[in-house]
C-alpha cells in the first residue's frame, strides 16, 4: 500500500460494487427460497420410480443446495468488501491527520512516504522564529505513516487472499465463507499454521532451501501478530518441537553453519519467530498453558544432533528467539525464576556458567543467534534481558525481587550486578560484555521508565517500586564506580537518569525538595553516590546527550513553575538561583566527565560527544511533556519552546571539534562553565519575558539566574 495510493483513495466505486453485492446476496435469496421452497419440495412429495427415484431427486436436491451456498458465498463476498472498505477508509482518515500533524511541526511528507524539513532558509523566514524539526522528529513523522500503510496494506493482503479463496472453486459454489476481515484473518492464521506445521513435522528443516525458507519468513512476517497462526503453530509443534525446530533450523550441525544470504534469512526468521512465540504467550488456552510449562521445563533438557556430545540447553534456544516482541508477563515470571535458578545450582555445585562454564560448553558446536557471531556466547541471560526490556511490567517484577529465591541468596538485581562471590560470572571479552550487558541495560530502562526501552511512548508516572529501583542502581553503582566500566551500559543508565532528571536535581537540591513525575527516587540520601554516578555515566557520549538535554529542560521548566507561582515568594531572584543551581551542577559534572573522557584517558572524541547531544534531543520532549506545572502557553509555543531548548543544548554545550579550535582541558572547562551560565540565562530571560516580566527584571534575574549556575557548575566540577 502505497502512501498516495491510500491518500488519494477514492472508494466510490467500491461502494457502488458493495451495494451491487447486496443485491445479488437479496436475489439470491429469494431464488435459494424457491428452490427450497418450490423446486426440492416438490420433488421430495412427488412419486418418482424407476432412474428418477433416486438420479432425479439427488440432482434436484444438490441443486437447491448449490442455491444456499450461493448466498453464503455471495454473502461473505459482500461482507468482506464492506468491512475492507471501512477500515480502509478509517486508515486513510489516520494517514490524512498524520500528514496534518507533521505539517504543524514544519515537516512535508513526500508522495513516498518520507519526512523533509519544511522549514524556510533564515532570510526567507525573516524575523520570525521557526523550529526546525530534528531528525528524531522526522523519524516520528515517517515511523507514524509506515505504521498506518502497514496496516492499511495487511487489510488488503488479508480481504485479497479471502476473496481469491472464495473464488476459486471452478463448479459450484463454497460453503460458508469468512464475514469479516478479522475471522478471514483468523481462518488464514490457522491454515499458514497447519501448513508449515505438517512441513516441520517431516523434518530435513536444515536441507528447506532458501526459496522455501523464504516462503516461511514471508508467513511469519505477515502472521507474527495473528494468534490464531501463533498459537496453532506453537501447539502443534509442542514445547520440544518448538525448540527442536530452531535447533536444526538454526545449527545443521557438523560444522555446516549458514553464512552469507541464508545467513541474513535466518537473521529474519529468527526475529520473526521471535514475535511469533511472544504473540502466543499471551493465550490462556489449555494449550498453550501446557506448552508454557513444557518450554520452561526443557530449559535444562539438551537438544542437538545424532553424533555431536556437546548440545545447547534449552534455555540457550529459547532465549534466543525471546528478542523481539511482547513476552507473556507471567511466563517471563516463570522463565526467570527459572534459568536464574539453574545457573545458580549449577554454579554451586559445578563451577561457573559464565564462557568458561555452563554455557561456552556450546560455544562452538551450535549457532542459535543470527548475525553469526564465531566468537559469542549462547548466554541465555541476554535473550531473556532483551525480553525484559520490551515488557516493564516483567522487568520490574524481575528486578524488584528483593530476597532471590526465597533463601539467603542474592537478589535478582545482584545477582547481576555485582563483585560478591556467588554473583553471576560474566564473560570477559569486552565485545561480548557490551552485548551482553546492552541487554541488561535495556531490561533496566523498561522496568524504571514503565515503557519498552525502545518505545517512543510517553511513560506514566514513576510509581514507588520503579523510583526504588532506580534509587537501588545509583546508590549501588555510584558507591562503588568501577562497575560502572565493569557493566558496560552507559547509554541505558544515561537515559533513566534523564527519565528521572526531576529526582536527580532534587537529589542535589539539599534539603529543598523540588516536585518529581510520580514517586521520588529520594537520590539525595547518599550525595556522593549520586554524584559519582553521574561522573562515571557521562563520560558515555550519549548519556552526556540525554543527561544534558533532559537537564536542560527540566530546568527550563522549574523556571516556568517559578514565574507561575511568583505570588508565593518574598524574593523571585533567589527561588531563581535555587531553580536553577541543581542544573549546573550538573552542567560542570558533565564537563568533567566529558574531560576525562576526552583529554585524560583518550577513549572519546569530541565529535563523539557532539553527536551525543544531537542524537539525544529526544529527552528534551519528554521532560516537557510531563512536566508537573507545565509551560503556561498554548501547544504551538511549547513546542516553539521544545526547539529553543534543543538549540541551547546545542549553542550553549557542542563545541568545535576541528584542529584550529583545538583547546587543552582548562579552556575547554572554562568554555563549559560558560556555556552553562549562558543557557540558564537563556531559559530564565525566556521564562521571564513568556510571563509578562518586564524586560529589565527579566535581564535581572536572567543574571541571577547565570551566576547561581557559575557558583554551582564549579561545585559539580568538583
């Protein structure tokens, strides 16, 4: 479904044949009444012998048959195309007020579909102030059309297939046909299922060729979402088979692994199934309860080739395929619960499950994750994490798991994340500790912002478990530095400290407390904690970018709240500086970080932490978003507010990487504390102006609002 084909849609003719349809299902009606009615009655009382006795009356009943299935067919040709027409109408109302949307942020969406800048050139626009769109805005944009032509394309792939299948009998007619798009849907489910079921079944998966492992992805891609195909095909291989499937799939073994163009295919398969399988979860049917418990039982059952001694568990098959999708919460519970269990006894009573252990015994006699990676580890903990990371609900559950399992053993979240003895060993490779803990990471992101990590929803209020978490990670990680090098996931922990700026600067705010979004992390108890945290976190170059947008926004906001309620303070000047000074200290934590990152141990660039910046605004929105006073003016000046923000960020704190601006530490610092000061002018001299303030107060408190942050980057620094 193409973007002008569904824009410029006109559905007239469909609704002239829809109501030709009618008319034939209300003809054949009365025709199939009648040759009930009529012709088979009498035919039934009539005195037939001989041939007629028996050929006549057969012939003749068959044929008032044939009657009745005419209406049934014609009927659910009618239906289908009035409920494709429907939906297709409401798809193109969705894709109309999308491209209206955009157009309100100055973004033109092409007859392709794609998102361009519409913003005019400075001497074009003149004096007048015109946002322009981030990238991240226009990925939105484009993300939230493909949506809609994604959908508007699956209802036609689906009324296309129903109507070709009611159409294909060349004598007679079929008998009762699909209504609706939805049981059409649930009809083809089943059938794709039953199909690829009976074909699995045969086995040889591994000898498929890549036409027919094609044909299996293009199914799962279309049917991922569908349980009916979902549950089907799970519950007809059966938690072994399921398991099983992948394993040969995946592994033909004897040093056969796939590379090149069936390589990537699996890759494709592999994500697919994934969904698949996460799609089925969510059933509560006998079946697919039974399949649940029989996949989490196989978890320590091995699974592999006649002739090979070494096999992969089938927790390391499962948590394969759990990358992508929407896991069953419950069943993630359970899985947990489970693997974390088994690798706890093995480590206790065998040795290690780390690459040297439990796990790397399958290191190089099978290959379950695509892209093919000869050094990687079938570690199950990190399929399972990522599984995590897009259900918060699980997440949090798995993570606010304060007694392990029940005895004197460490805590879900220690278990993880810490130097103890009986905590979980990792592998030492620096390339798999960064793919392994990126999914810890994201597992941490959607149990403390309560969205998928990588959603680009706007998460609820913090409720009192996730605040708690993150209070948990900061004060954990923050008293003790070095895991923050030794758990490489910078980027995650810089977005929850972004989710959570609001806590952050009331943490550094002293005993004044500053309102948060929902439950208070309270990560002021333990200053140092907080403040190495900070320190260690920023020197990753995106979580400098989300920390400093989001803390620029947040502050901006404070500033607004301030100039709202004015009527409540004796002196405005010094609720200002108040405002103001948590942000710039954390501005000047930031600068250091960013120093030592750059300057003393050289693992960063300056481009590096520019490109941070840009690639983060995102946190800009969201702060905005739920902000607790809100900027008192309409829509269109938020979002003119939003982009001034962004442009501070930018202004006030990307700097010129090239060799004639090359600067030692010193300067760079000075700089920094510059631009902080420059920024909270900015957004104080705005906030005041947006609230009626003269201009000279407004420049007043601008001042006071700059030197509170010099005074506070230079603590920060500290």
């Amino acid at each position: 479904m193409e973007f002008e084909t569904l824009q410029s849609a006109n559905f007239a003719s469909l609704a002239e044949n829809i109501r030709d349809w009618a008319s034939v299902v209300k003809s054949l009606t009365r025709l199939a009444k009648d040759a009930r009615d009529d012709m088979k009655a009498k035919a039934d009382k009539a005195s037939w012998s001989g041939v007629n006795a028996t050929v006549s009356r057969e012939f003749i009943g068959k044929t008032a048959v044939e009657f009745s299935d005419a209406v049934l067919q014609a009927t659910s040709i009618h239906d289908l195309l009035n409920d494709t027409r429907d939906q297709l109408i409401e798809q193109r109302k969705q894709l109309i007020a999308a491209v209206d949307e955009a157009v309100k942020n100055n973004i033109y969406i092409t007859a392709q579909g794609k998102a361009i800048v519409t913003v005019p050139s400075g001497a074009a626009a003149g004096d007048a102030k015109i946002p322009q769109p981030k990238e991240e805005e226009l990925g939105v944009a484009e993300r939230n059309i493909a949506r809609i032509l994604a959908q508007a394309d699956e209802v036609d792939r689906i009324a296309d297939r129903a109507l070709r299948s009611l159409a294909k009998g060349k004598y007679g007619f079929s008998d009762q046909g699909p209504t609706s798009l939805k049981e059409a849907d649930r009809r083809q489910g089943q059938e794709d299922a039953a199909k690829w079921s009976k074909k699995i079944a045969q086995g040889d998966v591994d000898k498929w060729s890549d036409k027919e492992l094609a044909a299996f992805n293009e199914t799962l891609e279309n049917q991922h979402d569908n349980p009916a195909f979902t549950e089907t095909l799970a519950t007809t291989l059966g938690p072994d088979g399921t398991l099983q499937f992948w394993r040969d799939l995946s592994d033909p073994g004897q040093g056969r692994t796939p590379e090149g163009d069936r390589a990537k295919l699996l890759g494709q398969v592999q994500d697919n199934l994934s969904m698949s399988l996460a799609n089925a979860t969510h059933s509560r049917t006998p079946e697919m309860e039974a399949w649940k418990k029989g996949v989490i039982a196989d978890g320590g059952k091995q699974f592999g080739h006649e002739g090979v001694l070494l096999k992969p568990f089938g927790f390391q098959i499962m948590s394969s395929l759990m990358g992508k999708g929407d896991f069953d919460t419950k069943f993630l519970d359970s899985y947990g619960n489970k693997l974390v269990n088994f690798e706890r006894d093995y480590t206790e009573h065998s040795g290690r499950a780390d690459e040297g252990g439990l796990w790397g015994q399958t290191l190089r006699n099978s290959q379950l994750n695509y892209p093919p990676n000869p050094d990687g580890v079938n570690d199950p903990m990190a399929g399972f994490m990522e599984a995590l990371g897009h259900n918060p609900e699980a997440s949090l559950e798995f993570f606010d798991d304060s007694t392990g399992t029940g005895d004197d053993r460490l805590s879900n979240f220690d278990y993880l994340i810490s130097d103890d003895d009986s905590a979980r060993k990792w592998p030492t490779d620096e390339g798999q500790k960064k793919d392994l803990y990126g999914s810890v990471g994201h597992a941490l992101e959607s149990a403390t912002r309560g969205v998928p990590y990588d959603s680009d929803a706007l998460p609820g209020k913090h409720s009192a478990a996730s605040a708690l978490l993150v209070q948990e990670i900061v004060n954990k990680m923050g008293s003790d530095p070095k895991l923050i090098d030794e758990y490489p996931m910078s980027t995650s922990l810089g977005n929850i400290t972004a989710e959570y700026m609001r806590d952050v600067q009331d943490g550094l705010n002293g005993e004044r407390v500053l309102p948060t979004f929902g439950s208070n992390a309270m990560l002021g108890e333990d200053p140092a904690a907080l403040h190495n945290f900070l320190a260690g976190v920023g020197r990753d170059p995106d979580a400098y970018g989300a920390i400093l947008n989001s803390q620029q926004a947040v502050t901006t906001e404070l500033i607004n709240e301030t100039f709202v309620n004015r009527e409540k303070y004796d002196e405005l000047s010094a609720e200002v500086a108040d405002m103001v000074a948590p942000g710039g200290e954390i501005s000047g934590i930031m600068a250091e970080s960013r120093a030592q990152a750059v300057y003393d141990e050289k693992i960063k660039s300056d481009t590096d932490f520019n490109e941070g910046i840009n690639r983060a605004d995102k946190w800009v929105g969201f702060a905005i978003d739920k902000g607790i006073g809100k900027i008192p003016v309409g829509g269109d000046i938020v979002s003119s507010v939003t982009g001034e923000i962004r442009e501070a960020v930018v202004a006030h704190y990307t700097r010129d990487s090239s060799e004639d601006a090359a600067m030692d530490k010193g300067e760079f610092l000075a700089q920094q504390r510059k631009g902080s000061a420059g920024a909270a002018y900015d957004a104080t001299h705005e906030a005041a102006r947006l609230a009626g303030i003269s201009s000279p107060n407004a420049d007043s408190l601008a001042n006071t609002a700059s030197n509170a942050v010099h005074d506070s980057y230079g603590q920060g620094r500290q």
